[in-house]
C-alpha cells in the first residue's frame, strides 16, 4: 500500500502523521527535504501534484503540497512551515515538474514567499504597477 | 530563415470572451514561441471568503465561471463536509449528481460551439448551441436560474427537484441521444474537420503528466484521471459509466473525449433518475469546529480543488480554490509552438478555458431602476439584425 510506502521510505523525515480519513492524510516534514521527498513523490511513485496552498499563521508560514494518487484516490498533503516571517524562502519545484510554475507564482505575489530557482519569479495575477512588499493575503494586509 | 515577428492577441480580442493576453512569436506563417500573460480578471476571491459567512462562501465562489458554476460551491461543501466528518442524505448526492452532470452536457456543448467557431464552422456552433439550450431551460425548470444555480448547501443542497419535473428531465436526455450520435458521427466524417484537427496541438502524455493537466485534456493525451471515479465523491461509484480516454493527445482526441463524454453523462442522469429515493434533502450543520478539509469535484475542464481551514469562528480563516484551467492553460506553451497561426485559434480554445457569458442582462441606473427588460434588449437585437438585413438587400 502506497500509504506504508511512504511511511517506511519516509520514517526520519515524516513528523505529525495524520490520517484524517483513508483518504486524506497529513503530514510535516522539514523545508530541507523538501525536494527530495517531491522527486519520490513524482517520479518514483507517480503522484499528480494537485497544487500548492499556502497560509499566513501570523508566527510562520505554511505550505501545504497536495499530493493525489490517482491510483487508489487518496491525497497526501505534504506540510512544510517557514518560520522566518521577514524572509520566507523554499526551493521551487520547477525543475522537476512544470505545474508547479504559475502556483510558486501565485504563491510569492499572494503571501510574498521566495521560490529559489524560479525561472520567473514575476507577478501572475497581480498588475506589474502593485506596490512592493504588499502581499494581500498575509493576515497583517491593510488597503491603505 | 525569416525575421521573428510577434503577434499579440489580447487582452481584448474579437476571438476572446475573456480579457487574457497571448503574445504569438511567429517566423513566416509558423510560431516558434508563446508567452502567456493573465491577471485582468482577478477578483481576489480567496481573500474575500475569509471575509463572508460559512454560508455565504457558496454564493461568492459560484460566481467564480459562469459556466461550470455548481462545480466551485460543490467542491466547497464537499471540503467543509470533509472538515465535519459529516455525510449527506442520499437523495441530496443523487440531486448533486443530476445537477453536476446537466451542467457538463452544457459546459461541453458550448466548448463544441465554439470550437465549431473558431475553425470557421459555423454551423456546428448553431447545431451545438441549439442543443445546449433545453438543457438551459431544464436548469430554469429546476433551480430557476439558467446559471448560477445556488443548488449547493453545507450539508445538503437547497432545493428538492419536484417530481412533476422527473419527466422533463428524462424527456430532454432521450432527445439530446440523437443530437450527440449526430455529432459523434459529424465529427467522425467530416473532412473539414479531421484536417483542422488531427495532428495539430499534439500534447503528449509525458508533457501532460508534467504539466499537471486535467480533464478532457489529460484524458485526450492517454492520461486515465478522473476525480469521479479516483476519489469518488456523492454518489458516482453506484452508478454505470466509464471515463473516455484517447491517446492521440491532438485536437481531435480532445473534441472525441467531450463528445463521448455527454453520453456517459446522460447515462448518469438516467440511471440518477431510475435510482433516486425520497427523503430529506440535508443534513442539519450548526457549528463548524477548527480543522481543515479538502473537497475535489470533477468540474467540465477537470478537477476542482478546495481547501478550507477553520478556527472555530463562523468564517473560514484560509479557503483556497484551485480552478482546472490554472493547470491547463499552461499547456498551451507546448501545444501552440511549432504550427501555424491559424491553428492557434483552436489550440488555445481546445483546453477551454474558462469563458463567462451570461446571456442575459438588464441595465440598471444608479438610482437601482431597471432601464431595460430582457425582452426589450432581445427586441433591440432582433430591430438591428433586420436593419443589417436591409441595408445588405439593398446591395
């Protein structure tokens, strides 16, 4: 079963194992890791990633990758926290696989997360004119 | 070789019903490269959630696409329902079912109109929009909006579907058979359209996978996902139907997968219809505790993803919503390079992105008065189409 799969592949580096129902289970793991547990994910065990959600916890940031295995339906939502609020950094996964391109987009101009490695880290929805360091859905965003 | 020119289609653009902007880098009569450039029609939806009611958010994401409109609020409720640990009652997945199902005959006949357009066809267009619009009516009969639904509901949906109008439905699948059957069979003989869409566009599985795409589109490059049957949601692993999938990954296979689509989803409808119970339409939600949960619904163009977060107050603190084309549309950057311009009207449209047209509107001054009916704005149009007639007789 892919669910032991992951869980013995990934013993060191797996923290918080929530299975919430057999079909979505949670999960943290370190930033560090995060690429090489993506290239498992996608090349060796086949999962789509379904897209990237990211949230303002107002101490750290957190991304959650949505993993789907088509196979058997389940989706695995892979965890990763950032806890320097001033310079929120993790790798882009744009060298492995191209759907990740325009979600890191739209990730950096929402909440103002840096990709490493993007190609073109520009703005994706957002109009070239928007001021800088205004990142409308961090909690602390005001209009003015 | 000849000078690299660039052709920008967009933001506005005859061919567009939506504002987004393809710049064509062409040598000669063939383009070599594309960019990509959206944005103009952000409404920052996700942040206005976190502003609205549990209740509310449904009414707000419906108005995300005016055409696969159930499939954003059914995903929502399905993610709060996920949250809850909750199920519906039965008779509440089977109407789910019925009301997802009509709006993919709908969604799909309108993309084969289109496409029909966009190839110079024309009379595809009118055949197809001519059988979309009973289904149209059937949505007015049911939920009394012709888009826009407001079927679905934490917990259950909104209304009931009455049983006076059981046989309206099954009427209008029975005489949309022979429609279809003469689509599958136009398409399948035609020249005209084998020659415009085979081998043109061609994304192949690998780029497929790699992009991540959804839908009709992963399943015309050979890529056998759907979220109905992968993560079976309502009732879709009590019925009969099949997913459609080719492997040529051209236009052709892209148009094949739709067309045989609508027949399963009318065979869905019909065994909905032979299957549904009587009962209750919802089951009761009074709080929603903190948590998270996901729901995925199978919209027309794909899989439709959501995550809401809780903290126990009556308003989600993070909803994010995923729409199918943001992974498909990226596709193009593979799919258009490489022919010519004039298969790059119909590439770009093959993945479907997501066009709004509402067919009908009212005008309103600032004081809220109604200048306009619909009747009048439609007896304009029709005093217009006759002046253009006369002014051509006249020639």
């Amino acid at each position: 079963m892919i669910k032991e799969e992951i869980k013995r592949r990934l013993e060191k580096n797996i923290k918080d194992w929530v299975v919430k129902n057999p079909k979505r289970i949670y999960f943290t793991i370190e930033s560090k890791d995060l690429k090489e547990t993506v290239k498992l994910f996608y090349q060796k065990m086949k999962l789509r990633l379904s897209t990237v959600t990211g949230i303002d916890n107002l101490t750290n940031f957190e991304l959650i990758y949505h993993f789907s295995c088509d196979k058997t339906g389940e989706l695995f939502n892979l965890r990763v926290f950032l806890s320097d609020r001033d310079k929120p950094e993790i790798d882009s996964l744009c060298d492995i696989f191209e759907s990740s391109n325009w979600v890191e987009r739209e990730i950096h101009e929402m909440l103002g997360i840096k990709f490493k490695g993007h190609p073109n880290l520009t703005h994706l929805l957002l109009d070239d004119t928007w001021p800088k360091n205004k990142y409308p859905l961090r909690k602390d965003y005001s209009n003015e | 070789m000849s000078e690299r020119r660039v052709i920008p289609i967009g933001p506005y653009h005859p061919l567009q019903e939506e504002p987004e902007f393809f710049k064509l880098i062409v040598e000669g009569e063939r383009v070599v490269d594309l960019e990509i450039e959206i944005g103009y029609n952000h409404r920052g939806i996700e942040k206005l959630a976190e502003a609205k009611h549990w209740d509310q958010v449904p009414f707000a994401v419906e108005r995300i696409c005016g055409i696969c409109s159930t499939s954003h609020p059914f995903a929502y409720c399905l993610a709060v329902e996920d949250l809850l640990g909750i199920t519906v009652p039965e008779r509440a997945h089977y109407i789910r079912m019925i009301i997802d199902e009509l709006q993919r005959l709908h969604s799909h006949l309108l993309w084969l109109g289109l496409a029909g357009h966009f190839i110079g066809y024309n009379t595809i267009w009118m055949w197809a929009w001519k059988a979309r619009e009973p289904v149209l009516d059937l949505f007015e009969l049911i939920t009394g909006n012709r888009q826009h639904y407001a079927m679905m509901k934490i917990g259950g949906v909104r209304r009931d579907i009455k049983d006076e109008n059981y046989p309206a439905i099954k009427k209008m699948v029975k005489e949309l058979y022979p429609t279809l059957k003469m689509f599958a069979k136009a398409v399948n003989d035609d020249p005209i359209i084998q020659k415009r869409t085979k081998d043109v566009g061609i994304l192949s599985k690998e780029q497929a996978i790699s992009f991540g795409v959804l839908g009709p589109i992963a399943r015309a490059s050979g890529w056998d996902i759907d979220v109905r049957r992968d993560d079976s949601y309502a009732l879709y692993d009590t019925v009969k139907w099949s997913v459609i999938v080719q492997k040529e990954g051209d236009i052709y296979a892209k148009i094949l997968v739709r067309v045989l689509e609508m027949f399963e989803s009318c065979s869905i409808i019909e065994q909905c219809l032979n299957k549904i119970p009587k009962g209750d339409i919802e089951t009761e939600v009074r709080d929603i505790p903190a948590g998270e949960g996901i729901g995925r619904v199978e919209a027309p163009r794909g899989e439709c993803f959501h995550y809401i977060r809780s903290d126990g107050t009556n308003r989600p603190i993070r909803h994010k919503i995923r729409a199918p084309s943001l992974m498909n549309v990226p596709s193009n950057l593979v799919t258009v390079p490489g022919y010519t311009i004039s298969d790059a009207a119909i590439t770009l449209a093959a993945v479907d992105p997501c066009y709004c047209c509402t067919e009908r509107s009212a005008a309103f001054l600032k004081t809220g008065k109604k200048i306009l009916t619909g009747e009048e704005l439609v007896k304009l149009s029709q005093e217009k189409t006759e002046q253009l007639k006369k002014e051509y007789d006249k020639k």
